[in-house]
C-alpha cells in the first residue's frame, strides 16, 4: 500500500521535477539520459518504455502503442516534441528506434499469439487437417496412421481417437508450437517423443507439448517474456520469435523432468509448477535470453 502511494506520489509530482532539474543540470531530456546510460537491451529499453508510458506528452505516450510502418515518424516527433539537437546526439534517435519498436512489437506479438489461441481447430479446415497429419509425419515417418480418428494418436501423446479435442484449451497455438518444433528441430522433436515413451516416467508427449503452449502464453501475457525480447530481438519480434521459445521450453522441460525422476505422470501438475517457477526466477534477470 504506501509502495503505491509512493508510486502516484513520484509520478504525479516529483518526477515531473526530478525531470526539469536534471535536464538543466545536463541539458538532456530523460530520453537521452536513459540511451546514455543504459546498455542496449532490455535495461535501456524497460526505461524508455516506463519513461514513454508515464510521460505527461501525448506524443511520447503514444509511442508505446505503434504500428511497425508508424514507428519512424512517432520517432521525428518525439525528436521534435523534445527539441533534441541530433547533430549532437548522433546515436539517439537510432536507439530510440529500437527500443520503440520493441516496445510496440512486443504489444502487437501478444495480438497475434491470442489470435490464434482464439482460433479453434476446425476438422472440417483442410489447412488445419493437413497440420495435423502433418506433425504425424514428422514424428512418426515410418508408421503410417490407419485412418484419421485412431488410437494410433496416443502413440505421441494425445489423449483420445481424435486429437482437436485436446486443442481446446490453447487452439490453433497449442498445434502450430509443436508443429513448429517438429518441423525446424525434428530429429530433437523425435528424441523427446522417444524420451516421453519410458516405462516407468514417461509423460503424454502432446498433451504436455500444449500444456507448454500455455506456460509460454501465460508468460506472454504477463509482460514475464520483455526482457527476453528485448535482449533477443533488435525490433519488432515476430511469431517465430514465440515459437523459438515455445522449443526452449520444450526441451528444457524434458531435461528437466527426467532429473526430477517423478513417481508418475499423476504428479504433473506438481512439477509443472516447479518447472515454471524456475523460468519465471531466470526470466527475471534483466540480461536474460533463453534459447534452444
């Protein structure tokens, strides 16, 4: 509570002094300052998008918020707005960029990773039919599925005859993340599904794969993956960028379960909960990046 008010205090009125004080001391904006003293990445771009979200200029408020082909003119007028001299701050507006981008990449990356959440698997959609034969494929090359609703399904971990039941939860994300895995790692994507078939600590490959789905979601939508991105991805991240970290996961966790050595899958949940609870402490590093 009095971190709270603290918080409105110095936003509503000190910093606004804070502000005006250093500038005259300095002859920079806190712009300048912040590029000056911070190092590329999520450090410099974490206090530009704080000092861009609680700024008291529309103009700079709105650079958090972009479209990739409006940052470069959002950019011009917050030069403008701020009466920064270029000619002797030469490196400024090609930082500002950067972290403008990633700032307002970040935002649009969480729209199109809900979107397609949103997006139900649909049987009777030939291009979501042709995915999912598709993952068989590429797990299982030498076994050939019998018809389209079989048990053979459970070979990689789904639950049921039929698979779009178990997209429910994350829909058309859950298959293209592990569609994504198999394609672009597919001899790592059949070791794991090997992995995930011991006798005695197995897991659902699949169902855990969509489990994973969520985890990178959920971290997504928390604002818990900035730091990575921002370290990771000079720009506007894209989907693939979610989906590198979608694999990161994947395979983390199986190392990570197989150390774990669980008495039974029926302790998943358990571990599940370990195991986010360790990359959440990682992503909290301001230096993070966490790739396969």
């Amino acid at each position: 509570m009095l971190f709270r008010v603290w918080q409105y205090l110095y936003n509503s009125y000190f910093r606004f002094w804070l502000k005006w004080f250093l500038r005259q001391i300095t002859g920079k904006c806190e712009l300048q300052r912040i590029c000056d003293g911070s190092k590329d990445g999520a450090q410099r771009t974490h206090r530009i998008e704080y000092a861009l979200k609680y700024s008291k200029s529309k103009v700079l408020q709105r650079a958090i918020n972009l479209f990739e082909d409006e940052v470069d003119q959002c950019v011009s007028d917050v030069v403008k707005e701020k009466k920064i001299n270029l000619e002797k701050d030469k490196r400024f507006q090609v930082n500002l960029r950067i972290c403008v981008l990633q700032i307002s990449g970040y935002k649009k990356l969480y729209l199109d990773v809900e979107d397609l959440r949103k997006q139900s698997y649909d049987c009777d959609n030939p291009q979501h039919e042709d995915q999912l034969l598709e993952l068989w494929d590429l797990l299982m090359p030498h076994e050939k599925l019998k018809s389209r609703i079989t048990k053979q399904w459970g070979d990689i971990g789904f639950q049921g005859d039929d698979p779009k039941t178990d997209f429910r939860g994350m829909g058309m994300l859950g298959l293209s993340n592990l569609l994504y895995f198999s394609r672009n790692y597919s001899e790592e994507a059949r070791l794991l599904l090997s992995h995930s078939n011991h006798p005695k600590i197995g897991y659902s490959y699949a169902i855990v794969g969509i489990n994973l789905t969520e985890m990178a979601y959920s971290l997504l939508k928390s604002g818990a993956l900035k730091s990575h991105f921002y370290n990771m991805v000079p720009g506007f991240p894209r989907m693939k960028c979610f989906h590198q970290f979608y694999c990161y996961l994947t395979y983390e966790f199986d190392k990570f379960w197989f150390k774990e050595e669980p008495e039974s899958i029926m302790h998943f949940n358990q571990y599940r909960e370990k195991f986010h609870d360790q990359i959440k402490h990682l992503l909290r590093n301001p230096d993070v990046v966490l790739t396969l």
